[in-house]
C-alpha cells in the first residue's frame, strides 16, 4: 500500500473516531434529559380517545384490548378501533370487545381515495369519530402497562407540548431484529438534540413513533390531522412536522416503562418492513447516501482498521459501542453483547436503506398487500 493511501486511510480512522466519540458525547447527554412518563401518574381530568388501526389484527388484537381495558387513572376514556379492510377477523375481534365494554367502539374502514396511503386514511376516519380533548394513538401490536394511558396523558400535560411520542421497549428476539431494532431509539438519542427539538419548528428536528403517540386534539385540528400527511409512509413523523409547522411543539420520549412491542419476528419481517419505509426518511436519495456515508465513516471504518490493528479505530470501536450501551440502557433495550455488534448493525442499516430506494425506483414496494412509495397508485393506497 503507497504511503499515500495509508495517510489517507489514518485521516478517515482519525476523522471517523472523532465523531464516534463525539457522538456518544451527546448521547449520553441526551440520556440525561430525556423525558419518561411519571410511575404513579394523577388520574386524568379530561376525555381521552385511544385510536387504533388494525389491518389484519386480529392475533394481535385481543391482547391490546384486555390491556385498555385494564387502564387506570382515566375515567372518560373512549377506545376506538379501525378495521382497515381486514382479510382476517379483526372487526370480530373488536365487535366482541364492544359487547363487554361500552367504551369500545368500531370504525368501519373505507379504501383510501387517491393520494392517500391506508394507516394515514383509518387514522383520519379515527380521529374524526373521536370526541376526546386528547388523542392517544397505538398500534395493534403494543403491550401496555396498566397506567400507560394515564402517564402518556400526564407526560403530554406536564410537558406543557402538543405531541409526545413515549418509544415503546422494542422487544428483539432472533438475531435480525436485535441486529436491526435497537437502532430505533439509538438513532435518535445519538442524532436528535432533545432541547432544541422541543422548541424548533423545523422539520428536520422531528422524531416520533406512531405505536404510541398522544397529541392535544385541538393542535391535530390546526395541523390539519391526518389529511396532512395523507401520502406520507413514516406519518408519525410527518403528524409531529405538521404540529411544528402551525406553531405547536413534539419530542421523543422513553416510553419503555409504560409499553412495549415486538414490531417484527423474523429477518424475513424486519427486512421487508425496513425496506418498504427507509426511503421515506431521508427526503431524497442523495440524502440518503450522504448520511449513510456518514455513519459507515463513524462506526464501521474505525471498527474496521482496529481489526488492521489500529489504536486510535480501536478508539472509536469502543466509543460507537458505548453510545449504543448508553441508548439501549436509557430505553430499556437489551445493552450487551448487542452493543458489540453495532458496525454490523449500521453496516446491515446502510444495506436495507440502499434495497429500499431501490424498490421504490422498480415500484415493487408493498405492505400488508398494499403498494407504498409508488408515484402512481392505482387505488389510492
């Protein structure tokens, strides 16, 4: 190898474990300030509507129900569950759940018109039925503990913000979801400054989870709800942009005490789900490649030269792997030996970020049997 190559590979380690290191600097700063829902909760004052989207739900959706059920601290509580054209029995499942609390309700879904995709329509058709002063929205497959509605009601209010977004624990079993999951809360904790996230307006400074999210109901009607995000596949960071824009303020939080969710349960799961919505995240695919370039250079280049014996990519090795053990600490993920893993982790990342905007360019993206990311849709999903 020249000595010019070898200078050049010295200043990408050096370069690559400075932002390692300064990165994890502002995760653990981040850790320190994150917002969590309180344990013990006031019993909630006002009327709450937990909306529900469910297509094909109906393995998932007897359990999220018991748990709502169960909920305490919230009085006036009314739980509203969209079937969104089910192929399964989610609206018996809901119907059942009616007959023994009144408090449930269903929504009956409709097919999207053009321009809307499926989650962003049932949510819409949700909320419009809704008559709460606060909208706590939730996935299907999210397992709630007893006081979770109350305390993300009490986080929102406490918080004196329009939008918070508890991040659920993400449960990781097989190896491709602990690969691949954890990197949810890391991205944020480790990217996002919390601070000036709550106060900016600006979209780029948004991060939201739509398995759990609560917003004041009055601030969804001034972002113009979900008919403002209509077309948008990542819609809970598109409902917080939309809240920012018409003056309102969201954040982030650790909701690992108060939920959870196995989001997927096999490689095949994960890389299918990743793969139909990375695209949307970046804004373009320059983009894309600019932060995937920047995060290979941050922790996998170093990773790579301490295994040519570099001490100073040892360095930044270790300074990547203590910001993935402080996120996944902070959020109740599983911290080692995953941590150790973390270059595959952003290495596996970059790969399904690149097979996403490749399958929006052929316009072979699906999910739930519905097409995503296609500039032409011929039914409206």
């Amino acid at each position: 190898m020249s000595r010019a190559l070898r200078r050049a590979g010295s200043v990408l380690t050096t370069t690559g474990t400075l932002l390692a290191c300064a990165l994890t600097a502002h995760t653990v700063v981040n850790a320190a300030r994150l917002r969590r829902p309180p344990d013990d909760p006031p019993e909630t004052t006002e009327r709450v509507s937990v909306l529900v989207p469910a297509r094909d739900e109906a393995a998932t959706l007897p359990r999220l129900l018991e748990r709502l059920a169960e909920q305490v601290g919230v009085p006036d509580l009314e739980i509203l569950v969209c079937d969104d054209r089910s192929s399964d029995g989610t609206a018996d499942v809901v119907r059942a759940a009616a007959r023994r609390d009144p408090r449930v309700r269903l929504v009956e879904g409709a097919e999207p018109p053009p321009g809307w995709l499926g989650k962003p329509h049932a949510c819409d058709r949700l909320a419009r039925a809704a008559t709460g002063d606060v909208l706590v929205l939730v996935d299907a497959d999210v397992v709630l503990a007893p006081h979770a509605v109350a305390a993300t009601v009490a986080l929102l209010r406490g918080s004196g913000l329009d939008l918070v977004s508890p991040y659920p624990r993400q449960e990781a079993v097989t190896a491709g979801e602990r690969l691949v999951q954890p990197l949810l809360q890391w991205s944020w904790l480790t990217t996002l400054p919390l601070g000036p996230a709550e106060r900016s307006p600006r979209a780029s400074l948004a991060a939201a989870n739509g398995q759990l999210l609560a917003v004041d109901a009055a601030a969804y009607r001034r972002a113009g709800g979900h008919a403002a995000v209509a077309g948008e596949v990542l819609e809970d960071i598109a409902l917080l942009r939309a809240v920012k824009r018409t003056g309102g303020r969201g954040v982030p939080c650790d909701g690992s005490t108060v939920a959870s969710c196995r989001m997927y349960s096999s490689w095949q799961e994960v890389e299918a789900g990743y793969t139909k919505s990375l695209w949307s995240a970046f804004g373009s695919a320059p983009g894309a490649a600019a932060v995937m370039a920047v995060l290979l250079l941050t922790y996998v280049w170093p990773a790579a030269a301490a295994l040519l014996g570099s001490r100073v990519g040892a360095v930044g090795y270790l300074a990547g792997v203590a910001g993935r053990y402080v996120a996944a600490e902070r959020t109740g993920g599983r911290s080692l030996p995953d941590a150790l893993a973390h270059p595959a982790s952003v290495a596996a990342a970059a790969w399904l970020t690149a097979r996403s905007f490749a399958g929006r360019r052929s316009g072979t993206l699906t999910w739930k049997g519905r097409p995503v990311g296609t500039h032409r849709r011929r039914d409206g999903r």
